[in-house]
C-alpha cells in the first residue's frame, strides 16, 4: 500500500519535512518546485508510515485504498510523475529534527503588514526562533487573507492550512492588529520606531484590466469582486451581480476562473453547508444561469487551470463539462511541445482531461460550464447594460504566442466576469515598481530601506499556491534575521505598551488577539447551528 496525494495539495511541503525516507518530490530547491501544480508520492519507495498524513494542513493525503472515486485517479497520477521523474536516491536528503530555540538569543521585535499566507508563514518562521516579538496587521477585521476571502467555500479542506499557524500564534510573543490600517491609523515611520524590521506581505488585491470597449457596462465586473462577495470580504458585500440571464462568460481559464464558475453552477444546497455568504445563497438560489463560458486566449496545452482542479470540475453532479472535439485538435506547435520527452506530466494531463471532456455526451437537463480556446474578447456590447460579448477567434504561432485572426463571433452574455490576473498596489513610503506591480526587492530586502522586507504575491508577484509562500517566507526571514544578527538595523526606540496606546488611540475599535478570538468562536457557534462550518460576519462592526 501506498500513499496518494490528491487535489487539495496546497505545495506547503510540511510533509516532505516528515516523510523518514524522502519520497515527495519536488522539494524546495528542486527543479519545477515553483512551478509545480501539486506534490507527488513515489509509490514505489513510500513505506506506508502515514507521517505525511498527520503533518498535511489541508487533507490531501491519502491511503490508496481509501481514495474516492473522484480521486481514484492521483494514484495514477502520483506514479506517472516518477516515471517522469524517477527519485534519486543518491540525492535522498533525509530529514532532520529542527534545532530548539535558544532562549539567550537576542530578542527582536517585528512588524509584519498583511495577515494572510504569505505573512503567517514570516510569524511562524520567526516565532519558532524564539527570543522574537511579531505584531500583525490587517485592514480587516479578520485576518487570514485569501485563505478566508479567496478560497472557493467548497474548498473548505484548504483553508485549514491556518491550522498549521495555531500553536505558534497562541504566544504571547504574538498580537494581532486587526482592523487597523497602515497609512492611515498608523505610518509606516511609526511601525519602524515601534521595531527592529517591517515585512509587508499585503499580497495582490486589484485585478487586472482587459481593456476593450464596453468594459465599464453594468454586468462587467471583475472576478476578484465576485470572489469577494461570494467569501463575505467586508468591502464586497453589498455588491450586486445580475444572475438573471442563462449564460456567463468567465474571460481567462486560470483556477479562479474554475472556482467562480463551480459557484455558478453546483448545486445550491451543497453549497449551503460551507462557509459561503449568506447573501450569496439567497442570490443562487434566485439565480437563472444555466450556462457559464470560460474563454481562453490559448489552447488546452496553455490553459492557466491545473490539471487537479481541472480533473474535479467532471465529478460535479448536475454539470456537464463541454468542450468542442474541434477545440481539442492541437495546433503543430502545441503537438511538438506536448510530444517533448521534458513537457510536463501536469500539461499532458489537461490536453488528455480536455479530450475526455470532449467525448462525453452532455445531459440536456445539466448545467453547462463550456471552455473555449483560442478566441479573446474585443468588445462587451450593450445598451444600458452588458447584453453580448464579440469574440475574436486567435491562432498560435511557432512560439507559441496568440494573435488575432480575422474571425469573429458574438456570444450573448448577461454578466462578465473577467479573471486575468492580479496586481499589487502601492504602499504608502514604500518603494514600488509600478511595471511589474510589486515591492521592488533582493530575497525578500526591499530596495534602499533599510530594515523593511517584502513576502508573498507582493514579493514575488502573482503566482504560485498557498504552500509556496512558505519557501518563500523563509528566504525572506533568513535575510531579516541575517541583518539583525549583522547589527544592521536600527533598534526600536518605543515599546510594545507604547505601541498599543498609539494604536488604540488613532482606531479604538481595534481587534486584538483576544477580540479576534471571540470574533471567530461567534461565527464557528452560528455555523455549528446552522449545520456548517461556519457563518462570516460580513459587514464591518465597528464605526467608522
């Protein structure tokens, strides 16, 4: 018997640091790590010890004999990627235990900006330091980032990767700021008189733009706002999104284009059981889509998804996968590319998936989630609102590059939802570069600021899944504690008490540790009532 590790893989490689014979690839470090879509066991070497299984944070590992049919498939899956890749066992790197904590290190006091995995992973890094004092802030009540208002609420295994931060958190080492802005209850200047280093890991909040006409008609919204809404971000809801046509059109076929288009589709009573905003249940409910497009510029070879998220949309009940068989015939490029002996098994797998889909006949009764490629939106038409989007159909060249042909179509649309990547925004008296849509830095050392680091989507820009933020975070924690050691940063001039009365004063409505705890305990009581895991408190609680 083997182990299998299956779709929720959140890359967080906390089961490599485990695994007593070093047989989950890649590791941090390893070629395609950065890139990889998800963690792979090697059947033939896994001792069936079941470590990995105890240290996963989000449920993903699993016996063979235990898989579900919906994931009967990663055992496949798990064994095809070392015979691509067969594991080394000269270059087998057993784990070792961590160091305990001196307790006469130096102490350190650190602030870090952003609450969600990218700044978790920094705490937790410095925190099992020991001798180090971290203060975290957010602008929301709750902390948590996209774990909480970015992950599908029918992805609830994957949020528990908060689980991970639980002990470490629990410290008196550890506050939280919640609710309290940086740049407006508090400056930046301020955060370094009050410590030793500032990290901002305040992620990638704004989408980006297509920039065709129409796009500001009513029912063109983003879908960073509808995933917002969907989660009970603060800001979002009262949001309004016109579900009273039968078709979507979802631009751009990356994995929140697949969790936006599940929402639009999957039944509502299985939704129900999860976290999901109540006012986005009483909008489904009410809903008439019956079918929701995702259009992407390339072919199924380039499509954003991944292959594991890709693979769950078929055990839907109640939805059929379209794709046209037309729509599956590679172009020569993409059919070198596949054949190369280095293309990737994750590619292999979505052209394989897409030609599945193709062949299955579709249930007239179902729901629809139809994939296009090769076609790009040159205008969203309309009156007063959006009514139909034009199409332009695209072909591929030698590189592999889209560009627009002379066909077009129109495709009538109610609502469009565009998901084609994110961006970060500026900081206050924080270097930025406006290009790339990051903070401009070397390993995590923001460029001429001293004392100031960077993790995460805002680091980095906007790739990679939850888990990478963990490699990351650590890259960034050894430069900052490097400096400290070094004697390179400046020692905070004002205390932890003194930091508390300045906060307080500027937001007396500022959630603590002890307030978020009673803040999550209400909505875990009101959820267990309600038969789900919990019930988001979605409007801001506090004056303003």
């Amino acid at each position: 018997m083997t182990f299998v590790i299956t779709q929720r893989c959140c890359n967080d490689t906390s089961c490599v640091a485990v695994c007593p014979v070093d047989c989950i690839r890649p590791r941090p470090g390893d070629p395609g790590y950065t890139t990889a879509e998800m963690l792979y066991i090697d059947p033939d070497t896994c001792i069936d010890c079941g470590a990995c299984v105890d240290a996963c944070p989000v449920d993903a590992i699993y016996s063979e004999y235990d898989l579900s049919e919906s994931m009967s498939r990663y055992t496949e899956i798990n064994a095809a990627y070392f015979e691509q890749n067969p594991l080394d066992t000269d270059d087998v790197a057993f784990p070792t235990p961590p160091k305990r904590p001196s307790a006469d290190l130096p102490r350190i006091r650190v602030a870090i900006v952003g609450s969600g995995p990218a700044a978790c992973y920094c705490a937790a890094e410095l925190l099992a330091r020991g001798s180090v004092e971290v203060e975290m802030f957010d602008r929301l009540p709750s902390p948590w980032g996209l774990v909480r208002s970015g992950v599908a609420p029918d992805h609830q295994e994957t949020k528990g990767v908060v689980s991970v931060f639980g002990s470490s958190f629990k410290s008196d080492s550890f506050q939280f700021y919640l609710d309290v802005e940086v740049g407006k209850h508090i400056s930046h200047d301020e955060l370094l008189r009050h410590h030793d280093a500032v990290i901002y890991a305040v992620g990638a909040a704004t989408d980006r733009k297509l920039g065709i006409p129409g796009e500001s008609l009513p029912g063109s919204h983003s879908a960073t706002e509808f995933v917002s809404w969907y989660n009970g971000h603060p800001d979002f809801s009262d949001r309004e999104f016109d579900l009273s046509g039968e078709r979507a059109v979802i631009v751009g076929n990356g994995n929140v284009a697949l969790d936006v288009a599940r929402v639009l589709t999957c039944d509502v009573d299985e939704l129900a059981k999860t976290d999901i905003a109540d006012h986005t249940l009483d909008a489904l409910r009410n809903s008439n889509i019956r079918e929701v497009v995702v259009l992407g510029r390339r072919g199924p070879l380039q499509a954003a998804y991944s292959a594991p998220e890709f693979l769950a949309l078929g055990h839907l009940n109640g939805v059929d996968i379209v794709i046209d068989q037309q729509d599956v015939v590679l172009d020569a490029a993409s059919a070198a590319a596949l054949d190369d002996p280095d293309a990737l098994l994750s590619d292999k797998l979505k052209v394989d998936l897409a030609r599945e889909y193709a062949q299955k006949p579709a249930d007239g009764g179902n729901k629809r989630i139809v994939f296009r490629y090769l076609v790009a939106p040159s205008e969203l038409q309309g009156t007063d609102r959006v009514e139909s989007v034009t199409l332009v159909h695209n072909t591929l060249d030698d590189d592999l590059a889209a560009s627009a042909t002379e066909k077009v179509e129109t495709l009538e649309a109610s609502l469009v939802l565009r998901s084609v990547g994110y961006r970060g925004e500026p900081v206050a008296d924080v270097p930025f570069d406006e290009v790339r849509g990051v903070i401009p830095n070397h390993q995590g050392r923001v460029d001429g600021a001293v004392g100031v680091y960077t993790s995460g989507w805002i680091k980095r820009g906007p790739r990679g899944v939850i888990g990478t933020n963990r490699v990351d975070a650590k890259e960034t924690v050894a430069q900052l504690l490097a400096d400290f050691d070094a004697g390179l940063l400046t020692a905070p001039e004002l205390d932890r008490t003194s930091l508390v009365e300045l906060v307080t004063e500027r937001q007396p409505d500022m959630i603590d540790k002890a307030g978020w705890a009673a803040r999550d305990a209400q909505e875990k009581a009101a959820g267990k009532a309600a038969g789900r895991p919990r019930i988001k408190i979605t409007a801001r609680t506090v004056s303003r």
